[in-house]
C-alpha cells in the first residue's frame, strides 16, 4: 500500500489482554477516536476540493431513497423552503433515483435551477463554468442575488411612474 500512496496513516492503539474485561471501554475509546480522525481527514479533503457550501456537502450522489430525501433537505436548508408536503413523502422515489445516480452535480444543479428559475440545460452551463462545485454554486446564486435586487428596482421604478 505504501507504494501505491505517498503516505499512508497508520494507527497503533495500545492493547491489553483479551482475557481482561476493563480492556473493552479502552478498545471502543480508541476505535471511536480513529472514527473521528479519519472523519476530520475526510471532510478536510472534501473543504479542499470545493464540495463543501454553506456546511453541506453539494456533491452528493443520490443514488437510493435515503440520500433522494437527504438532497432535498438540503436544498430546503440552503434555498429556505418549506416542510415538504405529504404528496412529496410518499413519492415514488424509483425513477428519480435512478436518473440521479446516473448524473452529475444533482443538488448543485437543483440549487441553481431553483434559484435562477431556469432550466436544466442552463443551470448545467453555468455550473460547468467553474471548477469548483462551492465556485460555481457560489457565482451563480451572487448574480442571482444581483439579479433579483436589479428586478425589484425595476418593478419600483416602473410603479413609482405611473
């Protein structure tokens, strides 16, 4: 593995005998510490490569109905929506599961597309500008805002004439 790999962590935990019973708490303090460490690693990587908005991780791959029900919390997190309603929860997830694993930027996408309110086609564009899935995401909700504040301003000029 280590030539594989430029490095490669390795973990020793001190170990008592297995006949003792008091070394189990020990055993499962130091598993759960390895957990954790390699948690902070994982998630370091992700931050380091962009995937990361607003403490959600955007690049998720939907590909069953837990992680289906995952991306729309998170697009109601970030967006600000409602609770979904009870036609959405007892949605048929199948097909939408299926498309979704076999695309790309699914919630990054959705994001845009939700924010914009444009299609598939041109969320997919202006995401594709960028590198960076936090870049893009980031890039298209700023114009989005400047978008929206340029079209209110507009909408209270025109009022104000007539």
């Amino acid at each position: 593995m280590k030539d594989v790999f430029a490095s490669v962590m390795s973990f020793v935990w001190p170990s008592g005998s297995s006949e003792d019973d008091s070394c189990l708490p020990m055993m499962l303090q130091a598993e759960l510490c390895t957990k954790w460490i390699l948690n902070a690693v994982s998630t370091g990587a992700h931050i380091l490569k962009g995937k990361i908005y607003r403490n959600y991780m955007m690049d998720l791959k939907v590909t069953n109905s837990k992680l289906f029900r995952r991306a729309i919390s998170l697009l109601q997190a970030i967006y600000g929506t409602e609770q979904p309603t009870k036609e959405m929860n007892t949605a048929a997830l199948n097909q939408h599961t299926h498309i979704a694993n076999t695309s790309s930027r699914v919630v990054p996408t959705a994001l845009v597309m939700l924010r914009w309110s444009c299609s598939l086609g041109e969320a997919r564009k202006r995401l594709s500008a960028h590198s960076l899935i936090k870049d893009a995401v980031e890039a298209c909700l700023a114009t989005s805002t400047n978008r929206r504040t340029t079209d209110t301003t507009a909408v209270r000029a025109q009022t104000t004439t007539t």
